[in-house]
C-alpha cells in the first residue's frame, strides 16, 4: 500500500513539475511579443529589406486581384443559373438534395477560376522564394475560407430558404452564416500572417506568441457567439419555442384573472401545468448553464493549446469531433425510428374502419419497443462518449464481469419476449375464438364450459409466465433459487395444513368446472341461492338473483347444485280454469297458442318441442288447474313462457271463457 502511494504521489509530482514548465514556457512566449515589434521595426528601418516587402506585397496584391477578379467575373456569368435554382420549389428531399449539390457545384466553379487565375499569374510573375511563399499562402488561405463559407451556404443556405437542409429561418441562417464568414477570416489569415512573418525572420518565440495572441482573438469571438446565443439556445435545450414566453402564468393572464376577480366575474384559473419528467428537469438544468459549460469548454481548449500540452490539443480536437459525430448519428438515428415506427406500423384506414380495435391491438407493444429503442441509442452514444474522452467504456464488456453482465441482459430480454408472445398467442386465439363471428356478422355462440373454462386458463396461463419470468430474472441477476424454491414447497405445506378449507374450495371447484356442472349464464339453485351464475374463480361462485343481490358462495360450501338450465329447460305452470268452462276447449286453445308460438319468429327459434298438457292435476276450491310445460333453449324458458300467458289471456277473453274469481 505504501509502494502505491508513493508511485502516485511521484506520477502526481512529475505531472505538476511538466505543466509548470509549460506555463512558463507560454507565459515567456507572452513576454516575448515585443520583439515583434522590434523585428518589424527593423525590417522597416532597412531599405534592402524594404525593398524585398515591396516585392511581396506587389506579389501578394497581384496575385489577390487576379484571383478574385477571375472569382467575381465567374460569379457574374453563373449568377443567372444560380438564381433559377435557388427559387425552385422542390416537391421532396430527393429534388432538394439534386438542386443543392447542383448549386453547389456552381459555387466551385468561382473557386476554381480563382485557384487557377492566382496560380497562374505567380507562375507567370516568377517572384523571389519569399514573395512566392507569401502568395502560396494567400492563395491557401483564400481557399480554405472560401471553402468553409461554401460548407456553410450548403447546410444554411442563406437567401434560399427552399433549398435549406437545416430547419432554421432565413435570419438564423444569415447570422450563423456571417459568423462561420468571421471566425473563418480571423484564424486562417491569422495564421497565415504568423506563418509568413515567421517565413521571413521572425524569431520562433514571438511567432508562437502571435498564433497563441490569433487563437485568443478567434476564442473571444467563440465566447461573445456563445453569449449571444445564450436565451435560444437555453430555449431550444428546453423543447420550448424560443417566441414563446418562459412562465405559462404570463403576466397577461395574471392581470386578467385580477381584473375578473376585482369585478366579480368567475376568475379564469389556468389549469395547473403538468409535473416535469426527469428528463425535463435535466434539460431545464442544462439550459440554464449550458453557456457556462461551453466557455469553461473555450477556455479549457485555448488552455491545452497555448500551453503546448503534449497530446492534449489533439485528444480534446478527437473526442470533440467524435462527440459532435456521435449526438448527430443518435438524434438521426432517433429520427429514423420515429419514421419506422409510425409509417411501418401503421395500420391502413380501411382495415380501421372494418376492424375498430385491431390498431389498439396491434400497437399494444408499440410504446414499450420506442422507448426501448431509444434506451439502447442513447445507452450507445453515452458509452461512445466516455470512450472518446478516455474512460474504457467498452473495456469492460471484455471483463468477466462485463460477459455475466451482457449475457444476463440479454437472457431477461429473449425470456420477456418469449413470455409476451406466448401470452399474445393464447390470449389472442382465446379472445379470436370466443369473439368469432359468421359471414353475416353474427357472433358465433359458445358452449357455457367454453366461455368458463378458456377464461380460467387464460389466467393460469399469465400466472406461470410470470412466475417464469420472475425466476429467469432472479436466476440471472444472482440469486439463488433453489433454496427459494424449496422454501416456497415448505410454505405451500404450511399454508396447505392450516388453509383447509381453501384447498377444499379450490379442489371441488376443480371438479365442478372439469364436470361441467355449471357455466356462466346458468340459472342455479345452490346453498339455499337461486340466480343466474355471473362469474367463476377457482374458489368461488357469483350469483345475482332477482333482485339484483350479488352473492358470492366458496365451493366448499355447495354440496348440491340445481341447474335450471343444463341444455335445456322447462317452462312448467299450473293453469286454473272455472269448473263450468269446457275442459276439451280450453286444452284446445292452450295447445293453438303453442303452435303459434313455435311459428313465431322471435320466440320460435327459443322453442325445442310442442306444447305438452300433462293433464289435471288439482281441483281446487274454485278451479280445476292443468299442468302443462313447454321446452325451450337454456335460460328461455322465462320469456317463452309469459308471451305464452298473455296470448293465452287475449285469446280467452276473445272466446268469452271466463277465469275463475
């Protein structure tokens, strides 16, 4: 331990000795800008000298015209061309694209003609070596502006906003433009300054002090761009339009609730804005320091460069670069999948209108699968940037820990999206085959044990996925199981030894659902209950009776079952007629009533055999009552029979037959 803190103590030591040395060496460089002045001084002072400056800046300044007089007279003969193609409205981003690289080639032109009018007249001209090197330079650095500001008019097109690629407004493009134009100007021919002064005679040092004096003009301007931008920026990290006011409760709403209230009118109350995410309260943070962060960022770069620190100018250039790339790459990638998803999901409007619920089926995981994908691109670009600025990101998936880790995650995933589609297999064939319908719409009816029991597996289904996918998951992230799962049979015993009577409900409702003894939809008589059965559980039974009182009766206490509707059921009456009425006549009428009954379309089809008179069976004290009954489908019998009662009293009263009083 103590080796160790020692050998960082040491490293620490000689890290704070070298970047001692460096500031040293830039602050001398600093005090060495004087003598700038005095070599520049003496290059005046001299007339040899003298006259070797008037030759280049004769060179320099022939060489300037002729190229930009070839620039601008190249300019002149495309102006046209390039006119027609700015105000084209193009009809998608394909013709888009075509017209700006057409004018983009348009704009290489001038910078062609320029290159070669330059290069041509120093060729001609034959200067001294210093002279040539001197126009080389100007004719370099007028390239590379030209070339940054072409870079800058084919994303922002200024001036033409129906070939712009970047989604920014005609002043927005114009003002990044002129910056792009400055900062350009600045460091090129800064440096190119600097480069032939040194070229000329100028002594390292005070060379090195004015590049270091050029990058803190070209950081000054980054620092003053960074301000300037500072409340559209901070807005556009926000998600917010930067026209928009920052506090929803603006000012104008404020006064006219006042006003309401001091007049007596219902004050206006905005509702309340919704609770950020945390996401948002990122962004929101971020927003309000991101300026700070890019001039700490400035000025942190421009340090590494004047202090000459070895290898960092060009790991801060590389990660800066690579991080710029990769949140580009992300928002594209995160673009694409929003387009993937909502035009390859999408579900065509006529198979909406014929099928109402299949887009809420169908886009059931859509939600789940977006966000996801966004998690792994983000997951992606994070550990993309750590690796650009030095942390081994990736390093670690190499790790034995690393491969358990990536191997673990990626067992969950496979065993969820396993457990989704067997679960939308069964639950969808069981809801396509309960919900089927006919070539006429009609929906196709089920056995009663059908609808009881598909129901009842579908949930013992659920059940053992998720247990499944519970113990995949503790499985992988470590735990051990098998001690879970013996305890797991200990307490089942338990729990079977003191809840006997659950276990008894949940066996004979076993028996009694396998048995199909009853189903949903029964009229039932059980434990002192009578009602229509509306539900089943593995424990349990619900019925309402006919009052409307729900009663939930455990299985354990049916010891018998009186199914009013098992295929099929009886309407069975006793019906009193007066001892004077003919018998003949009124059994007569009784069965004319069933046979229009059984004719009937409505109640027809409910009706399973004629009526049956089973005769005489009481001589009250002022009727003799007929027993008589009628077949119908299961849980019909109620209908059938009181349409049967009020025929059979219109009819009665139209044949004058009286009923006893």
């Amino acid at each position: 331990m103590e080796l160790l803190g020692a050998r960082v103590l040491d490293a620490l030591s000689d890290r704070i000795e070298e970047f001692s040395e460096e500031i040293a060496a830039a602050g001398q460089a600093l005090l060495d800008l004087p003598k700038a002045y005095r070599w520049l001084d003496r290059q005046m002072s001299d007339p040899r000298l003298r006259v070797q400056w008037g030759i280049l800046l004769g060179e320099v300044l022939l060489v300037v015209v002729a190229g930009y007089a070839a620039r601008l007279a190249t300019f002149w003969l495309l102006a046209r061309p390039r006119r027609g193609l700015e105000h084209r409205q193009p009809r998608n981003w394909g013709v888009r694209l075509g017209l700006l690289l057409t004018r983009t080639l348009l704009d290489i032109v001038p910078m062609v003609a320029f290159a070669l009018a330059a290069y041509g007249v120093q060729t001609l001209t034959h200067p001294p070596k210093p002279a040539s090197t001197a126009a080389l330079g100007i004719i370099v650095s007028s390239l590379l502006v030209q070339g940054a500001t072409l870079a800058a008019r084919f994303l922002l097109s200024p001036g033409a906003p129906s070939l712009r690629l970047l989604p920014v407004g005609d002043e927005t493009a114009h003002y990044v433009y002129i910056w792009v134009r400055r900062i350009a100007l600045t460091a090129v021919y800064g440096y190119f300054v600097a480069q032939v002064a040194y070229q000329l005679g100028l002594p390292y040092r005070p060379y090195m002090a004015l590049l270091k004096v050029v990058g803190l003009i070209v950081g000054i301007m980054l620092v003053i761009l960074v301000l300037q931008n500072r409340q559209s920026v901070a807005d556009w990290i926000r998600g917010r339009d930067p026209l928009l006011p920052e506090d929803p409760h603006d000012d104008g709403a404020l006064e006219a609730q006042l006003a309401a209230e001091i007049s007596g009118d219902s004050p206006m109350v905005a509702a309340p804005p919704p609770a950020p995410t945390a996401w948002g309260l990122v962004r929101r943070r971020l927003a309000e320091v991101w300026h700070i962060l890019a001039i700490v960022y400035l000025v942190a770069i421009y340090g590494i460069w004047a202090l000459e620190v070895k290898g960092g100018f060009g790991f801060v250039s590389r990660a800066t670069l690579i991080s710029v790339v990769t949140l580009i790459v992300a928002r594209l990638l995160m673009e694409g999948i929003d387009r993937l998803i909502r035009r390859g999901f999408a579900i065509p409007d006529d198979l909406k209108r014929q099928y109402p619920l299949l887009e809420s089926r169908a886009n059931r995981y859509l939600p789940i699968l977006h966000r996801g994908a966004k998690v792994v691109v983000w997951l992606a670009g994070l550990l993309t940037l750590l690796q650009a600025w030095g942390v081994d990101s990736f390093g670690w998936l190499s790790t034995p820990f690393g491969q358990r880790a990536s191997a673990s995650l990626l067992t969950i995933v496979l065993m969820v999206i396993f457990a989704l589609i067997v679960w939308e297999l069964v639950s969808g064939g069981i809801e396509r085959y309960l919900n089927t319908t006919d070539r006429h719409g009609r929906l196709v009816e089920r056995s009663p044990r059908i609808r009881t029991l598909l129901p009842l597996v579908r949930n013992v289904v659920l059940v053992m996925l998720l247990v499944m996918v519970g113990l995949t998951v503790l499985a992988e992230i470590g735990v051990n199981i098998a001690p879970l799962l013996a305890g797991v049979g200990f307490l089942g015993v338990a729990v079977g030894f003191g809840s006997q009577s659950l276990v008894k409900d949940v066996i004979t409702g076993l028996f009694i659902l396998f048995e199909d003894t009853i189903s949903v939809g029964d009229s039932v008589t059980l434990a002192g209950y009578t009602g229509t059965v509306e539900g089943l559980t593995i424990r349990t039974i619900r019925l309402r009776d006919d009052s409307g009182a729900v009663h939930t009766v455990p299985f354990s206490a049916v010891t018998g079952i009186s199914n009013l509707t098992k295929d099929y059921s009886y309407f069975t009456a006793d019906f009193g007629i007066a001892y004077a009425t003919d018998l003949n006549r009124a059994t007569q009428i009784m069965t004319e009533i069933g046979e229009e009954l059984q004719s009937d379309s409505l109640f027809g089809p409910s009706i399973l055999a004629p009526l049956e008179i089973l005769g005489v069976s009481e001589f009250a004290e002022k009727a003799v009552k007929i027993k008589f009954r009628i077949k119908t489908r299961p849980r019909r019998q109620l209908a059938v029979g009181r349409e049967f009662n009020r025929r059979l009293k219109l009819r009665f009263d139209a044949e004058g037959i009286p009923f006893p009083v």
